[in-house]
C-alpha cells in the first residue's frame, strides 16, 4: 500500500531534482529518501527515475505519477494554509473558480461589490473551463463557482443566476454591420468562428439553429474559448455567434456586435460542493454577484435578451 511519506519524498524529489535537495525538504537523510523512492517503485510496479551521468531522470511514468501527486497536493497545501490562518487569526479566505470570459468581465465587478461587504477577506481566483470546474468542486479544492450551467453532478449544488441570448460578432465593415440585428438566415455563405464540439451544449445549440435555419455556413475555425473567437473575428478571420460577457471589451477592439436572433440560451450559475456549509461568505458573494448582474452593462444597443433568474 501507498505510503504518503512515500509520496511527499517522491514529490520533493521531482521538485528539487536531487536527492540531496529532497533529505533537506524533508529533514532527513539521502539514503532514507532512496529507501522510500525504491519502497513507491515497488507498491507501484513501475520505475519513476533513472541515473543517468550521476543524474536521476525521471521516466515518462513518473511525470505522469507527479501530475496526479501535485494536484493532490494541493488541497493538502490548501488545507495547510486554511489551518495557519485559523491559528494565526489570519482573515478568512475564498477560493473562487470562474470560466475565463467571466473572469475578466463579470467577476471583478461582483468582486467589488463582494469586498464591500467582507473587506478584510484574501480571495483566491482560478480561471479554468467548465470540465476543470467541477473537478475542483469535486475535490473540494475550490469553495464556489461562477460559470455556465452544467448537468446536474452529483456532489455539486447550482444556483440559477441568469439566462442570456446570444450576439453575432463580426469586423468592422462587414456587410451585417448595417443591420440592426441577425437572424440565423444571415448567415447564409458566412465564414464562421465556430465551437469545437468537446463543448457539446454550445456546439449543439450553434449547430442546430443553422441546421433548422437550413443555412449553408463554412467553419474556418474551431475553438472552445469565448475570448478567442472574439479574437478571430478581430483580425477578420470570420464572423461569430458569441455570448455577450465579453463584448464590452472587444467592441473597442475592431469588433461589431449585434443581437442574434435565435433560439440559443446561455445559463450562468453559482456552484459549489454538496458537503459544504452555506457559511455568511457564500450568500455574501451570492448577494454581490446579484448586484453586479443587475447593473451590468453589456454596452450592445438593441440586446435586451436577458434574465436575471433569482
């Protein structure tokens, strides 16, 4: 069976690189870190270094043991750092994971409203997409979300924020640009950024408006990120169907935007682990981010195609 000393000694040894910086870490001696690196190898069933010119080298299994080790880590590091603060009296802490699109447009203002309230608490944001969300919520690693609406997962609670239309993006001087807004219909013969399909709810939902539509579209590109397909669109590489977070930022940035017609909802939501409790800080950060949806200003004339839904 897998010690943990075990794996600490494996970890300070992919970390330092020497078995010397490793026994140093650990307050202990080079052979006991031989010993319980041969001790892993064996409970394992595989080799996780190699001396090569006097030099240990981790083998390919190894770096693939070290990723599953440091994301375990830490939340050991995590919960190191909660225990410190509560016996140091240190001001309390939130981790808070959020989609990129949202970090950088919703989230810093329900942040400002947030520390209205609790000033004195350290915030720890993680940007990363949905799939790697939930994990974190999962795992406890994080204490809440802001991001689009997934399946219901077990272990893992939703709170309804809003529901959102969707814009159509597209350059400067792009024949749509004199319209007020688009329907599916007008994008008949269009280049289009569109989703790649390892984001299954946004592609079908793309997908399915243009197949009803019985429109004939080219996709010259395919990405997962929000911020990239306004990107694209920037530098005249096609026009897109995007949700309307990040408009603001891109409309000063050699992108038009106008309403898209359609049938294509978004939902946002709050999430965070079934286990944990609603502490004051959560419903705190709830009220902050119902302040901050409430007067946001998606800055695109004509799009009213949103609801706050608590």
């Amino acid at each position: 069976m897998i010690q943990f000393r075990q794996v600490e000694a494996f970890r300070c040894l992919m970390v330092t690189g020497t078995t010397v910086g490793a026994a140093r870490q650990m307050n202990v001696t080079q052979p006991a870190i031989s010993r319980l690196i041969a001790d892993l190898e064996t409970d394992l069933g595989f080799r996780l270094f190699t001396r090569t010119k006097g030099r240990l080298e981790p083998t390919n299994a190894a770096v693939r043991f070290y990723k599953a080790v440091e994301e375990n880590f830490l939340g050991l590091e995590r919960l190191r750092q909660v225990a410190n603060n509560i016996r140091n009296h240190a001001p309390e802490s939130m981790s808070v994971a959020c989609s990129p699109v949202l970090s950088t447009s919703l989230l810093p203002m329900v942040l400002k409203e947030f520390v209205q309230s609790d000033p004195e608490v350290t915030i720890h944001v993680v940007s990363c997409n949905t799939s790697e969300i939930l994990l974190k919520l999962q795992d406890l690693k994080v204490d809440l979300a802001l991001c689009p609406a997934f399946p219901p997962i077990a272990g893992i609670e939703q709170i309804h924020l809003m529901d959102l239309g969707m814009l159509c993006a597209m350059p400067p001087g792009h024949r749509l640009a004199s319209k007020d807004k688009i329907y599916p219909e007008d994008l008949e013969d269009e280049t289009l950024i569109g989703w790649l399909p390892i984001g299954p709810r946004a592609y079908d939902m793309e997908q399915a408006t243009l197949d009803k539509a019985k429109v004939k579209t080219r996709y010259s590109i395919k990405t997962h990120s929000s911020h990239t397909r306004y990107a694209m669109v920037a530098h005249g590489l096609g026009i897109s169907v995007v949700e309307p977070f990040a408009a603001r930022i891109w409309q000063p940035n050699d992108v038009v935007v106008r309403p898209f017609i359609s049938d294509i909802r978004y939902r946002y939501v709050l999430a965070y682990p079934s286990s944990a409790k609603r502490s004051e800080l959560m419903a705190d950060f709830q009220d902050a981010a119902l302040r901050a949806i409430h007067a946001y200003d998606f800055r695109v004339e004509g799009y009213d195609n949103w609801t706050v839904l608590t």
